[in-house]
C-alpha cells in the first residue's frame, strides 16, 4: 500500500520568512511518481511540480524549489520570501508507474495537506 | 478553453434520494478520476478510469457508483446518499496516468441531511 503523510497540519509565518513543507511517503515499488499541488482560498486544485523516482535532482522555479530524497523518502516544498498569496492548503501526492497486469496505477494518493497562512 | 467542469457545484438533499454528480472534461484525456475532501484528511480517491468502460475502485469507494460511456464523461452516482457523504469531490483528469498532472474541475460541495 501506498501512503503519504505531510506531518504539519498548519504553518503561520510572515511575509518574507521562508517555509518549508514536509512530505515524507512511503510505497514498495522503486518506481513512481511525486506531486505537489496548491489549493488557494478560492478552492480550485493547481499543479506544481512533478518528479520521478529516478530523478533526485532537486528543482528550482522562481521562489519555490523541492527537495527530493529517496534515502529519507522524503520530498519536501520550499516557498523563499513568501508572500500573502502564497496562503493556501499544499498538496503532497504519490502515483505508482504501472507494471503488467496490474491496475493499482491508476491510484493516486494524496497527503493530508498543509494549511500555510502568510501574514503581512 | 481546456477545463473540467463539473454540476452542480452546491447541492443539498436529504437521505436517500439519489443523485449524480456530472463531470466533463474537452482535453481528450483518458484518464479520469473522482476525489473526495474532507478536512484533516486531505484528497482521498473514490474511483478512477483509464479509460472508456475501464474503471476500479480507489481508497474510498464505498456508496458510490461510477460509469464511463464516453471519453468526456465520468459521472459520480450515489444510490443512496447519507450524512457521511457530505463532503468536498472534485473531478479530475489526466492525458497519461500516473505521470501526467491531473487537471481538476472546480469542485462540488454536497450536503446530505
């Protein structure tokens, strides 16, 4: 079975403070995929960033960057000088590559999400 | 414009009377996949289809009912509704799983009394 788990339930931080999100998951297979997704106070769900479990290398786009761990299982979300609008519930998520004969790729597991509040 | 779109957005009804939430995708996508959200426990998946007539069951699938007639739809039936339905869904779809980033509609909030 596959699992993830984003241990901070909420953050508060101020503007320009950095922040850093855990995701730790876990799954047999040595193949999959990891996702992060935003969902701002106006509901909808955004796509972030993808990363295959072959790829460790750790990735940068603007303010947000993600470091990604398989020796920890871990692939933690970093947002640099956070703003106001980067307030909203983040998404951790796990996606297996499929195999033959199997189905269970077509699951996607999510974390509980992390409630970050950035104040003024 | 490339969307998910997804009715009724609010809905309340009472136990019982079935209902069916509709979603619709114009990306040609294969993949196609009903979540459920409810605070503290994040996304959890109800069902999901590869494809046409192809479809399994998620981590929650329980008192729910999915078909996939046709490429664009994936309709999320409840036969018979109770208060622990009442929750947060969302569409979503996907060009290939599992790699391809899943486009989500903008939600359905339902309320069973």
């Amino acid at each position: 079975a596959q699992k993830v788990t984003q241990a901070q339930t909420e953050i508060s931080v101020v503007e320009k403070e950095d922040v850093t999100l855990d995701c730790v998951y876990e799954t047999r297979d040595t193949t999959y995929y990891l996702f992060w997704y935003k969902q701002p106070p106006s509901g909808e769900l955004v796509f972030l960033i993808r990363r295959n479990s072959f790829d460790e290398q750790n990735e940068i786009s603007g303010r947000y960057s993600w470091n990604f761990q398989k020796s920890t299982s871990s692939f933690n979300f970093t947002i640099t000088a956070s703003q106001v609008v980067d307030s909203a519930v983040y998404f951790c998520a796990l996606s297996l590559k499929p195999y033959a004969g199997g189905t269970s790729y077509g699951k996607l597991t999510f974390g509980q999400g992390t409630i970050l509040t950035v104040h003024p | 414009e490339a969307q998910v779109t997804q009715n009724p957005r609010y809905l309340i009804t009472v136990t019982g009377k079935k209902l069916t939430v509709t979603c619709s995708q114009n990306m040609n996508h294969e993949y196609m996949s009903w979540y459920r959200q409810d605070p503290g426990l994040g996304l959890r998946q109800i069902y999901y289809s590869m494809n046409v007539e192809v479809t399994d069951k998620g981590d929650v699938p329980e008192g729910y009912k999915v078909s996939r007639k046709e490429k664009r739809n994936f309709p999320l039936i409840l036969e018979s509704p109770s208060p622990n339905q009442t929750s947060l869904y969302f569409c979503a779809s996907s060009l290939a799983r599992p790699k391809g980033e899943l486009f989500f509609g903008e939600g359905s909030r339902l309320t069973v009394l």
